[in-house]
C-alpha cells in the first residue's frame, strides 16, 4: 500500500483526506501517462455520494487538460467499470466511490486496461506526482485538448452482460433487492426484471446523503425484515458501488460471503467446473467454512484480507472462485473483480438447478462463534512479534486445537492489533481473546485511554 491509495483505492473524507485537487491531478498524471504514445482514453463511473459529482469533474478537467478523452458512464457500479474497461480497449479505468463508507467519504478506484485493480507501479507513480516528487506535466493545447463522451450506452452493454449470463429464468421467483441507495439502483431491477423475477426493491431512491445508512450489506437487517414482512424467496443486498453482495434467505437468516463461497463452490465441483478442486478464501472466513469444505473434499487457499490479494491468488494459481465473509465474491471465469449482481445472479442459477432453497443449500455450514477485539498499540510490529505474546497465542492455539482458531494480526490502516478467535461457544471465545490481550496490557503495549 502507498501513502495514498490503499488496497482498494484514495479514499477519506471528501476535502479533508481527498480533496478536489487531488482528484484534478490524478486525472492530469493518468491522461499524460497513457497518453505519451497515442491518444488516451479513459473511462469514469461514479456512485451516488453527493461528492462524485465534484470528483468526476475535477477528474475529466485533469484528463482533458492533459490530452485524455474521458468517457462517463454516469452512476454505475465498480464492476461496470472494470467489464467496460477490459472489453472496449480502454487505457484505464476510473472508479469515484468509497464503497461501504458513509456517504462523507469518498475514493477513487483505478483499474487498469484488463478490468483489473491499478498495478503498484503505476500508484507509485501517481503519488509520486501527487507529491510534487516529479516535474511538472504539460498542458495539452489546440486540437490536442481532450474531450468528453457521454457514454451511457457502456453502462447499458454491462446490463446486456450480466442478464447474459444466467442460465435459468426467474419467473416465479420473489426477490427482495437493497440497493443501498447507492450504484445499483438503476441496474438490478432491471436486471431481475428482465430475467423474469417479480422483483421487491428498498433503498433506491438516493439524495446524495443517504447511501449506504441504515441500509445495504452493511445493514442488512431492514432486508432480513423486509424479506420475512413479504415472504419473499430471497433477498439480495449490495454496497455502495455494488462489488459486494450478502444475502438473505426465505427465513430472514443473513447468507454471509462465506455461505456463498460454500454453495457456490459446491456447485462448481459436482458440476465439475471448480478448477484446481479450490476455493480461494481469506484470514477472515470462519472456521466453520475450512470443516465444510473438508468434508466435502474442497480445497482452500488464504490470502490477507482484501479482494485485491484474493484475485491475485486466483489468477496466479488458475483458480476459478474467491472472496471474502464480507461478500465480494469473484468469479473469475466472468469477471476481475468482485460484482454483486453477478453474484446474486449465479445464487438464483444455483436455487433454480437444485430446486433448493437457500437455508437448504446453506445447511451443511456450522457457523463458529466469533468475537475480535481491537487493541490500540503504541507500536504494531513490536506487539505482534513480543515473545511473550506470541507464547499466548500458542497457548491458545493448542487448547483449541480442531476445535477452533486464533488469529492475530496488524491493522493495515490502524495502530491496532486485531486479536480474533473463533470456537465452539461465545464464552471459549471470549476467554481466549481476553487471554492475549492480558498479556499485551501487561507488556505496556497497549496505548492508554
């Protein structure tokens, strides 16, 4: 990660962490950038956040400026971005969104030509710039001034993609859809619609302010109430740019990205279509998920927590499915980056094939009791690497044993150590948890209130 832009972009409060200035100069670095050899093309979607707005320009004035054409596919979703990207021979690709973040904050996500995460050596260089580190770019003039695409119709392709890919009808089918007021909520009705489902949609009227409150993957419990109030087959719940998907079964219970990563990895093997017999998972999936797997023969990698480490993985070993508890899940063979309505797509192939329902696919997973407890710590590495606490974290390690995990590790963005454990019961774990941060405490490595 950089001093910028972290494992899924820039992001921070709108004008104070990410200000309109950087986004100019992230669009004046990318337009000359890509521009050096031949004419550049670059393509910009934005989320709902009242703030996109502003970034979209401040961006498209620093691409023209700099020679770039800059095609805007309006209020879309990440992987629309990355699909329009990868498919219309773009240099690169720009995301302004923060995600599941409140609607204060914004990021902006760069993807390179193949619809992938921006490589480390390109940010490098961005921020470089950012910086002042390199000398000044020129200013394109005359005929060479970039120019602006209204380029809707990119957006509309994608639509065309994902009700493309399902294999079976959803007529029928009710299903409850919660955009989180957010990117989503010009594309999944009318994907579901299009397919045949009776569709029921809360969260999609957005105002600027009200993505992702009290609403979306992050809140999932209007969905959970909503899908019960209508008796509905299923619900379906995507973040602020809808690269995440959770989902609800026909009893109100939450579906997490681990119960995807099951059933749909489940599916893949008995249809002999999981490649490599694996499933790629990270640090974070639950215990409960690895002795599923087990019994029934499927595979698994771990990867650190992020989506960018999990297709990493995938692509380097030739894996065909990913994700994380939170619920980005990838489908390489579709995509290159997690897409919520895809995913939401393949679930409902996979009810309609099995003639199963949710909770009955979901079944074979016992879901562990899990508690993580975050410590403030003067210093991260000279925490997790004290000897003394690396001696409790084996001591819990072998009173587990297969009965349960610990793990600890850094924040990535925090002076906190997370300490997380997972077991047969809330109080097993809580007492483990407690157990090594005790020691912590009793080492002065915790930070004092």
């Amino acid at each position: 990660m950089g001093k910028y832009f972290g494992t899924d972009g820039f992001r921070g409060e709108a004008n104070k962490d990410l200000t309109v200035e950087h986004a100019y100069k992230v669009g004046r670095f990318l337009g000359w950038y890509y521009g050096r050899q031949h004419k550049c093309k670059v393509v910009i979607g934005k989320d709902t956040r009242r703030s996109s707005y502003m970034f979209e320009y401040a961006l498209v004035a620093g691409l023209t400026a700099s020679g770039a054409d800059a095609y805007l596919l309006h209020v879309t979703t990440t992987p629309s971005v990355s699909y329009v990207v990868r498919t219309e021979e773009f240099d690169c690709g720009i995301m302004i969104s923060a995600s599941h973040n409140p609607y204060y904050d914004n990021g902006i996500k760069l993807i390179n030509n193949k619809g992938e995460k921006m490589q480390e050596s390109v940010i490098l260089k961005v921020e470089a710039y950012l910086d002042g580190l390199t000398e000044e770019i020129p200013f394109a003039t005359g005929e060479n001034i970039g120019c602006t695409v209204d380029y809707a119709a990119g957006r509309n392709r994608y639509v065309g993609y994902l009700i493309s890919l399902a294999v079976h009808s959803f007529k029928g089918k009710r299903v409850g859809l919660d955009c989180a007021n957010g990117s989503s909520w010009m594309i999944a009705k009318n994907v579901f619609d299009a397919l045949g489902a009776k569709t029921y949609v809360i969260n999609n009227e957005p105002n600027g302010m009200n993505i992702n409150t009290n609403c979306g993957s992050t809140h999932i419990e209007g969905l959970q109430a909503f899908v019960k109030e209508n008796q509905l087959d299923v619900g379906f719940a995507y973040d602020g740019d809808a690269d995440r998907c959770l989902c609800v079964d026909e009893k109100g219970n939450v579906i997490s990205g681990d119960l995807i990563l099951y059933i749909c990895g489940k599916y893949m093997k008995d249809r002999g279509e999981l490649d490599n017999n694996t499933v790629v998972t990270t640090v974070m999936s639950n215990f409960g998920l690895y002795k599923a797997f087990d019994k029934i023969g499927i595979e698994y990698e771990k990867t650190a927590v992020g989506d960018k480490y999990v297709y990493e993985c995938m692509q380097t070993n030739g894996h065909k499915i990913g994700g994380e508890e939170s619920g980005h899940i990838i489908f390489s063979k579709y995509a290159t980056t997690g897409d919520g309505i895809l995913t939401s797509i393949i679930m409902m192939d996979v009810m309609i094939a099995k003639k199963m329902t949710l909770s009955e696919l979901a079944m074979p997973v016992v879901i562990y009791p899990q508690l993580l407890k975050n410590v403030r710590v003067k210093n991260k590495p000279a925490a997790r690497n004290d000897v003394d606490v690396i001696a409790a974290i084996e001591d819990v390690e072998k009173k587990l044993g297969s009965t349960g995990r610990i793990l600890v590790r850094e924040s990535g963005t925090e002076p906190v150590i997370r300490v997380m454990v997972e077991a047969e019961s809330d109080d097993i774990c809580e007492k483990y948890v407690d157990q090594v941060i005790d020691v912590l405490v009793k080492k002065g490595h915790v930070q004092q209130a």
